[in-house]
C-alpha cells in the first residue's frame, strides 16, 4: 500500500500530466467560457452534440457495438437506424426540436436508438424508471409532457389507461403478438436515413436540452433532470480524460495492441445515469462493444464475460460481490478485464480487497461519485490510490469538474472540515423540468449542492460522511423516504409512517419503515407490503416494516427522530 508520501509523489506528476493534456492544441483542451452566466472550464474540441459523438463509431464502422442475446448490430447498422428513426420522428410524428420522447423498456438495442434518434434531432430523451408503476409512470409522462413513448409490453399494459389523458403515442418495442399498435422495427422498413446535411441543418447546439431523468429526492415527488447535450457530452470526454492520463502514470495500462477489443457488460438499466453515459454513451469515442443483459445475474454475467470478451465490469458494488461469490467465479476466463469500477453507491472496504484478491492483478478496482444532477461526475478514485484511500471515493474529476465543501453560508471549508459537497462544471444539470424553486436551492453561484455532507482531506480525497437528503441508497437506486412514507399513509390503518435506511451486507442499504397504527388497528408487515405493491416500485417496499400504538418518537424541531427509529430497528433486527 503506498505511503501519504508515495501518494504526494504521484500527486505531483498527475498534476503535471493534467496540465500537459489539458493545454491549448492537445486534443482533450480546455477553455474558458461563460455558460448561463458563470465562467466554466470546457472541453474545446469535443463533439457539438450528442450526433456528431453517434458518428465516432463510423471509426470502426463494422465493429459490433449493441449486443443481445442473438441480436448483433455493428456501430454502422446502429447509426443507419438511428437516423431512419430520426426520419421517421420528424415525418410521420411531426417531432420538433425540444419535443419530449419517453423511454420505458428493458435494457435493449431499441432503446439505444430510440434515445439516439431522439436527441439526434434535437427532441429530449426522458429515460423513464422502466421499474415505476402506474402512478409512478404517469407522473413523469405527464410532467414531461412527452409526446411518444417507446415501450415494451410490460410497460405498455401499466400505462393503458393513461395513454388517451396524455394524448400519448406508442411505440411497441419487442411485441409478444401481433398489435395495431406501431412496432420499433417496422416503423424503418423502406425508410431513408437522414443524410448529414439534413441532421446539420437541424442545427443542434451544444446549450439545447438533451434529455429528461427522474430522480428520487428529499421530497415526495421524482424530479426531472434536465441535462444539455454539453453537460452530458462533458462527462462522456471527462471519463476518456481520466483514462488517457491513468494510461501516461501507469503506463503498464496502455495496451496499443490488445488482444481482446474494448467490451462493457451492460449491467444496470439503461434509466441511469451509470447505463446511459458511463456505459452506453461513453462507448462511441472508443469505439467499445455494448452487451447488454437482460436482466442481472452473476452466473450469466460470468459467461458473457468470459463469452464476449468484457474489458470493462461497471456496475453497482453490490454486483461485483455477487460476482466474487459465485460457483462459477473460480473456474471463469477473466483476462479480458481491465478494470472492475463501481459507482451509485458506496463500497465497503471489505469489497475492495476481495476484488484485489479475487480478480486478474490487471484488473485495476475503481470506484466514481455523481449525481443525477451532476450527469454522474464528481470525484474518481483507482488502482493504488483505491487500495491506499479505500474509504474515499476520490479526488475532483480532472480536468473540468471542482468539488468544494461548504457550510451553511455556502463558504469553502478548509481541509479536514465537515460539511455539504457542492459540485461545478460543465456537467451540471441545466436545472430540475417544471421546477425553479427546487433548481434555486441547489444550483447557487454556479454550484450544485449535493445534500451529501463529507469533507476533503488533506491530500484532497473526498469522503462522504452523511447525507442531508432524507433517501436511502438500496443497491445503486435512489429511494426518496418521504415518497415511500406517503404510500403507506395511504393504508387506511396507519396514522403515521417514517421509512429509513439500514446497512446491509449485499445492497448497502435496505429501506425500512416505523408505522404507527390507528387506535384499535391490527396490521401485518405482509400486508403492508401487498398493499404498497400496485403503488410504488418494488425496490422501494420496506424489507422490515415496525408497528407501534404510540406517536413516533420526536427531536426538539417536531420531527420524527429516524436516527433513534434506525438504532432501535438495527437493534430490534440484531436479537431477532
């Protein structure tokens, strides 16, 4: 393990390396520019929009790209649909620059070029949470205003009722039968590609909205992100940045021949921020193969890397530990692997050194901090800094992000102080749709507040200590408490619920609840559970769910004490 004294070293020349990189005439420059009123670092030479980044592919045109199951599509044949697609948009369904199109499937290749052509043209893509019920969908479809919705047939029956109210137009993506409905692939029969006059002539900026993605927060309601070809492109050419400069200090990491093309095994849905640009979106300057899993499973995840070649393992921590505990772990062809990288949650150090002994040494662990807000970048750690910092989750992203911490006043702490992890950069979210007062309090001065509170020690590696939102992290997905809290306030034997987090093991964290019953009332967890099926995501129920006749117990503000609530569970879980 390196020293604070090796860590400085390589501190240094980092240093060094990203001021090389990042100087004028290199080809991931930066410069100054005033965005919305504030003075940014931006990429100079990076794609305009989210269109000219589809068109890298064409560097290797025949490639296979979007893999699934026995699907196979180079990065030609994906761009070809693409923009059939983004005719199609614009002449059958009248689609506009800034019109809104949802999203709402499993991971697939036609949600790839869905998302694609939509912002290919200049509409907003809204990647819908494809685990959100009913009410939950018709929230986000109403509040987008969305015009089209891609869907495949789960999601098509549990917006059936809301398809007329919404004046909403579906596309069915794989059918199990035939349906009167338009179907995703016979939308392209006989249809021409727009050319690459027809999509410039669409003028798509770099500041034009880009898409739309629901996150879970303190309050009741998802909110809508609302993100910037720029600040998604932005954190696609941070992450290239980061892996160029690892390669120059570690130069035993730079393969200029490999044996095995660059792969990523597609592991969360595509509705995050992880899926779409970190994995999917950050293929295209690389030229990478996307292989996408129907649904998470370690076995099966084991032989597709072994299968397909997977240079990169991306997903949840929670992942990469049911990887290691799998049978068919010890006996899987891992050489392909180059790097087992984590994020949307954070990762017990007891994880990190399974995966230095249980991976190929070459296989550098990572792990990376974002936001929603932030198109998922923030601070980045790997390789030995990892092993000597396992409690961090690293140091600003270089070379266009900042982290400060601040106090209450929004005033930068010194190092080693406490307080709320605020964000700049090109990456920011433009601001939450349909929301300025809960933009205004997050976005100040050109900062984006986190909510999560952590310090930055002296060496600059961030720690994140808390969070002042009031969400639990269950294996990389979001769950705001007071949404859950008013679902089960619904259940007309409860008069007051409080949902929290507890650690657990495999997830990180489990959602529980402390329900206080009506007088006389007589309730099961089980059927609190039921209850909240047909209502909320089943990702969000409470696994543990703790009655009580009393009030809540309350802190001096009138507010429900969950600290003393989660002791108590933890506690109550311990003896049990």
């Amino acid at each position: 393990m390196m020293s604070d004294d090796e860590i400085r070293q390589d501190l240094a020349q980092l240093k060094d390396i990203v001021a090389e990189h990042k100087a004028p005439g290199m080809p991931l420059a930066v410069h100054s520019e005033v965005i919305d009123g504030y003075e940014l670092e931006v990429f100079s030479n990076i794609p305009a929009n989210l269109s000219q980044l589809y068109a890298l592919g064409l560097q290797a045109p025949d490639r296979d790209f979007l893999v699934y199951d026995e699907e196979r599509y180079s990065f030609a044949d994906t761009l070809k649909m693409t923009r059939q697609l983004g005719r199609v948009l614009i002449t059958q369904y009248g689609i506009a620059k800034g019109d809104r199109i949802a999203i709402c499937a499993r991971n697939s290749p036609e949600w790839c070029i869905a998302y694609m052509a939509a912002t290919s043209i200049g509409a907003i893509a809204v990647p819908m949470n494809s685990w959100w019920q009913g009410p939950e969908l018709e929230y986000g479809l109403r509040d987008s205003g969305c015009k089209i919705i891609f869907c495949d047939v789960a999601r098509r029956q549990q917006i059936d009722a809301y398809l007329k109210p919404l004046e909403l137009s579906p596309v069915l993506i794989k059918p199990e039968t035939t349906s009167n409905e338009p179907e995703f692939y016979a939308l392209l029969d006989g249809v021409d590609p727009l050319s690459d006059t027809e999509i410039e002539a669409l003028a798509v900026a770099a500041d034009d909205d880009a898409s739309i993605m629901y996150t879970s927060g303190s309050t009741g309601e998802p909110k809508g992100v609302l993100a910037t070809h720029r600040s998604i492109l932005s954190s696609i050419y941070t992450w290239k940045f980061v892996k160029d400069i690892n390669e120059v200090l570690r130069p035993e990491l730079r393969e200029d021949n490999p044996e095995f093309p660059p792969a990523i095994l597609s592991n969360v849905p595509l509705f995050h921020v992880t899926g779409s640009h970190a994995q999917f979106l950050a293929c295209f300057p690389i030229q990478r193969k996307f292989v996408m899993m129907y649904k998470w499973d370690p076995d099966v995840a084991l032989e597709m890397i072994e299968q397909e070649r997977i240079s990169v393992f991306h997903g949840v921590p929670t992942m990469a530990w049911e990887l290691m505990h799998a049978e068919k772990f010890a006996d899987t062809d891992l050489r392909s692997l180059r790097s087992v990288q984590s994020g949307g949650a954070p990762r017990p150090p007891e994880h990190l050194n399974l995966i230095i002994q249980k991976f190929p040494r070459k296989a550098l662990p990572g792990l990376g901090y974002g936001l929603t807000e932030t198109n998922a970048i923030g601070a980045i750690i790997t390789g030995q800094f990892y092993e000597a910092r396992p409690q961090s989750t690293g140091r600003p992203s270089p070379p266009v992000t900042q982290i400060k911490i601040a106090n209450a006043a929004g005033e930068a702490l010194a190092a080693e102080e406490i307080g709320e992890i605020c964000i700049k950069g090109p990456s920011i979210m433009k601001g939450y749709w349909n929301k300025p007062e809960a933009t205004a309090e997050v976005l100040r001065d050109g900062w984006f507040h986190t909510g999560d509170i952590g310090k930055l020690d002296a060496l600059g590696f961030l720690i994140i200590l808390d969070r002042a939102k009031d969400i639990v992290i269950r294996g990389g997905e979001n769950i705001g408490c007071a949404e859950v809290e008013y679902a089960i306030s619904e259940h007309p034997e409860v008069a007051e619920a409080s949902v929290y987090g507890i650690p657990d093991t495999r997830l990180g964290e489990i959602p529980v609840a402390s329900v206080m019953l009506k007088k006389g009332a007589s309730v099961t967890e089980a059927e609190i559970q039921d209850f909240l099926t047909t209502r909320i995501a089943a990702f969000k129920i409470p696994a543990h769910v703790f009655f009580q006749s009393a009030q809540l117990p309350r802190l001096a503000t009138g507010k429900i004490a969950k600290k003393e609530l989660r002791q108590d569970a933890i506690a109550q879980l311990a003896d049990a």
